[in-house]
C-alpha cells in the first residue's frame, strides 16, 4: 500500500479535503493534538477568531509543531 494514501486515510483525518468540513469544525494535530478552534483562530499565526479551517492561507501550519494543514484530523463532536 502507499504510504501517502493510508496516511491520508485513517479515520477522521481531514486530508486537505475541504468538503469534509464545516464552517464550526474543530480540527486536531495528528502530530502534536494542538486544537484548532474557528471561535479562537490562531494568535501565532496571525489567524483572526470566526476563520474556519477551510479558509486558511495555504502556508498556515500547526503553531506548535509546524505540521501541514493535511495531518489535522476532524474532532467529532
């Protein structure tokens, strides 16, 4: 199997897919498990409250980690 389609698709992983999401998703590091919260946005990444994740910048990476936007996983509520 390729290494690059299993990682894209486990369970929850976002995938740089963004009709899997809605505008309120809380998507999480699959590196580090940093939460990224559209009410809170990103601080460090100059990501202002109420911007969900499909909406950010292409270079916008996990502030705590610097993982890709693609390795975030969908938290079900």
């Amino acid at each position: 199997m390729n290494s690059g389609t299993f990682e894209n698709s486990f369970e929850g992983s976002y995938g740089g897919d963004a009709s899997r999401l809605r505008p309120d998703d809380k998507l999480e590091c699959g590196i580090c498990w940093w939460v990224y919260d559209p009410a809170v946005g990103d601080a460090v990444g100059g990501i202002p409250p109420g911007t969900p994740f499909s909406a950010l910048p292409e270079h916008w990476e996990c502030p705590e980690c610097g993982t890709l936007q693609h390795k975030f996983m969908i938290i079900k509520a």
